[in-house]
C-alpha cells in the first residue's frame, strides 16, 4: 500500500528530527512504513509492556466509522504499533451525560467486540497482559468527565458495564469539581467526595487530568488510593492551564500515582518547531522531580494524530474548547504522529542516556503497577 503524502512529509520530518542519533538505525517494523530504527529501540519496544493511558482507537465520530470492521491498513498500523493497551476515553458532559456515557460504552464496547482479531476488553490488568501475548491491543474503557454519575451508587454500575477509569472533571465545572479552564477553582465538593470514595471501593481508577488546580489537588488528598494524571505535561515548562503544576505533580507522586505526558502540541511548547524533543523534555522534568517511577505515556491522540482528521472534525473539534486551550495550526508535533511514534520515543530516551529498565518503566511498567493496584490481577 502507498503512503499518504502526509506520512510521506512525516516520514521525513521525523527522521529530521531523529537524524544525529537514529543514523545507525536498520531495522524496518511495518510493512507500510519506511521509516527504520535501531536493534536496541526494537527489542525495547517489542520487549516492553507499552501502554498509552489516553489514546482513543479513532478520532472519528461519525457512524461511518465505527459500523464498519476495522480496515487492512489500520489493523495492520496497531499490529506494527508496539502498543498494547490504550486508555480509550471521549470528554462527555451537561444535562445528558449519563446517557452519552451509557451510548459510548455500548458503541465502542461493540466495536472492539466486533473487531476481536486486533482488540480485546479490559477487566482486570492481567488481560492486558494476555493481550500482550495473543498479539493484540487491550482497550481501557474510560470516560474525561464524571456527568455520569448521578448518586454514588451509579460508580459500581458503570463499572459493570465495563468503566474502569474516570476522570472527576473535564475542562469545566460540574457537581463535582472546576476543570482547569473555570475562571474559579473551588476544589472537590462533597458529592464528588463521595464519588471518589465509591471509585476506590470498586477499583475505578480516579483520573484528575482536565481538572483544575484545586480539585486536582483535592481528589488527590480525598482518594485513598493512588490517582492517574493520564495525559498532561508539566506548567514548568509551558505556562498552560490543562497541565499540571509541580505542586500537584509532587503530590500525586507522593500518593504513588502515576503522570502520562501528552503529545498535543500547545501542552508542550508555545514555539515551534514543536518535536518530539520538546516532549521528552516533560518526561525528563517529572524525572527530576519525582523520580522514574511516576511518569508515563499518555499520547491524548489515536495513532494518526489530530491533523489527519478531516477538516470538518478537525474544526468541531477545535470549536469545543475555549481560547484558552490556545490550539496552533497544527495540533500534533513532529516525530510522535503516526503509528510508530513509540520507536521514535524510544530513540530519543536512548539518545538521552536512560536505561534499559527506565525505559520499560515510562513504556508501560509504571502504569502497569498503578493499574494491578486499582483493578487488581
């Protein structure tokens, strides 16, 4: 199959980018691709248990997506990907959230059914484990907001139905706390105490990404569980109000959680050219910060990125969040948008001198002990 002239223009931006230490790099891993990495990055990536804590399985909401099996391309994108789980989770919100998350988890619940020889559900951490082994890619169902919660009860009952991960808000505030672009902050009221409270019986993993500082440093304290950041990136390095202070990342730190960085290009730098580079800088930040153990991936993209949607998604997507969010002409960065940006992650962790076991550790060994943690298995 040809390559698109956007991955064509990808392909060669990425080895740009890549160049002064992916020269010696001489292994392909897709058919599809031209790109090539190095034996260590390939043994690192196939050897490692990847987990990407907000991926979505299509940045497409359109019926004509998901009522069709998945096509050859695709399937053959997440088999060459590395991944082996993805946090798969939309933002719902307002008056009929509780349906729009009873609609998500049966549309998306079907499709991964239906398209079983790639993808496989997730209970417990050990069927990702499986999934690893079977050659597929176990899907987190989860939710970027609480709206479907109407009393505590509700928890339990929409971890039956398979949600395994909530965030307490998206960007805005709702019953039970701000998101993190309210003009006021009043932390984590007492329903969404309750909430939380229900979360850890369970074993829902509390997810405090799109809150805002307060409530994120409130589910925090109120969980007595270890909490997700699944996708931001550190406000040390980019002043932005979707990512996290080092207060907040401290504190998730200390409660033995785990922080995902995202690759969403005005969550990373405010210049351009915006690379993987740049991203890798956030993990090097929690590093220092925190220590290895508490940082992870968590893309907030599916394997194609933002900017190959249509231009019609492309602009209702964009339409959904406030000035604030401060969207660029183009939503990824150079070097992680396209399937195999795992390898191109690892390249460039390698170029700055981390360790096999470090390594292993950002791919998906932190977020595994998270999630055994909170699911169990």
């Amino acid at each position: 199959m040809l390559l698109t002239r956007r991955q064509a223009i990808c392909a060669a931006a990425g080895a740009a980018v890549a160049a002064p230490y992916v020269a010696k790099a001489s292994l392909p891993v897709s058919p599809y691709s031209k790109r090539q990495y190095s034996k260590r990055a390939v043994e690192l990536v196939r050897g490692s248990l990847v987990v990407d804590m907000l991926a979505p399985i299509k940045i497409d909401f359109e019926p004509s997506f998901y009522s069709v099996p998945m096509s050859e391309q695709m399937t053959a994108d997440f088999r060459a990907s590395g991944i082996n789980a993805i946090h798969h989770a939309i933002g719902i919100g307002g008056n009929n959230g509780r349906e729009q998350a009873l609609s998500f988890l049966a549309t998306w619940g079907n499709y991964v059914a239906r398209n079983s020889h790639v993808l496989v559900g997730v209970d417990k951490f050990a069927d990702i484990l499986r999934a690893k082994k079977d050659g597929k890619v176990a899907v987190i169902m989860g939710l970027q907001n609480a709206d479907q919660f109407n009393r505590p009860a509700d928890v339990k009952m929409f971890y039956e139905l398979g949600l395994r991960c909530s965030q307490l808000t998206y960007n805005s505030q709702n019953r039970i706390g701000s998101g993190s672009t309210d003009r006021i902050d009043g932390g984590v009221s007492d329903f969404g105490a309750s909430i939380i409270e229900e979360m850890n019986k369970v074993g829902m993993l509390v997810d405090v990404s799109h809150c805002g500082d307060r409530t994120t440093l409130d589910g925090i304290e109120i969980s007595k569980k270890p909490i997700a950041i699944t996708h931001s990136n550190c406000r040390a390095l980019i002043d932005h109000p979707r990512v996290k202070t080092d207060e907040a990342i401290k504190a998730m730190a200390a409660k033995g959680g785990v922080m995902g960085i995202t690759g969403v290009r005005n969550f990373v730098s405010k210049t351009d050219p915006t690379t993987i580079v740049n991203y890798a800088d956030h993990i090097d930040h929690v590093v220092k910060l925190v220590g290895i153990d508490h940082v992870g991936i968590g893309t907030d993209s599916d394997l194609y990125g933002y900017d190959d949607t249509s231009p019609e998604m492309n602009k209702m997507l964009r339409g959904a969040y406030k000035d604030s969010y401060a969207f660029r002409e183009k939503i990824d960065i150079e070097g992680f948008d396209h399937p195999l940006k795992m390898y191109d992650l690892v390249e460039e962790l390698i170029r700055r001198n981390y360790s096999n076991a470090n390594i292993n550790a950002v791919l998906g060994g932190n977020f595994q002990r998270l999630l055994t943690a909170t699911w169990g298995g």
